[in-house]
C-alpha cells in the first residue's frame, strides 16, 4: 500500500499551504519515498493541476501522483479519477481547507493520518 512518512507528509502540508493554486508533484519510490514537486502546467491552477506528461515515463519508480485541492475536500475529481484510468497511478490528495490526505487507489480512497 503506501508507506508515508510524518516528514514527507509535512513538507507537502507545508508546501500546499504556501499558495492558492493546486501544486503539484511525484512520489518516487527508491530506497524510500521521495516527494518531488513539479510544476503545474495546468492554465488554470486554481482548479486543476497537470504535469509533464513525459513524468509517466518514470512509472515504474512513480509511488503516486500528489496535488493540492486548495479550495475543496481531498476527495478525486472526476479529472482526478480520468489521470488514474489513464496511467494506473495511484494520486495522493491533499485539502488545505480541511488538512487532510486521501490515498486513491483506482478503487477506493483512503484516509492518510499525519
């Protein structure tokens, strides 16, 4: 399953937190989780994030997908669930406004306590 760190999930937390628009990155699995933030290349970064297409590359390394819901509930959108149809990578969620994580898997989402 997954295998986040109180760390990690603070410096996303924290990271979320410094803007209004969604932000946007990759969990590589190594050795161990690391967060990599990329830039949303979305045109409207208030509700949607994208990254470089040419990261699904790397899927063999990519734990999950991470953004922000800076204005809502940490629940996948449909956008959200299309990228998981897409791709088969699970997202990693987080509210700002209610400070929560969810771990969506394709099937269902899971609750991720810091």
């Amino acid at each position: 399953m997954h295998e986040f760190t109180n760390i990690l999930l603070n410096e996303i937390k924290l990271k979320s937190l410094e803007t209004s628009e969604e932000i946007a990155g990759v969990i590589f699995k190594f050795k161990e989780l690391n967060f990599f933030q990329m830039d949303n290349i979305s045109h409207s970064k208030e509700g949607e994030f994208e990254i470089d297409p040419k990261v699904i590359l790397l899927k063999d390394k990519i734990h999950c997908i991470f953004h922000s819901h800076p204005i809502s509930d940490a629940a996948p959108s449909c956008r959200d669930r299309n990228i998981f149809k897409n791709h088969k990578i699970p997202l990693l969620i987080y509210s700002c406004i209610y400070d929560n994580f969810v771990f969506f898997d394709g099937e269902e989402c899971k609750p991720i306590k810091v």
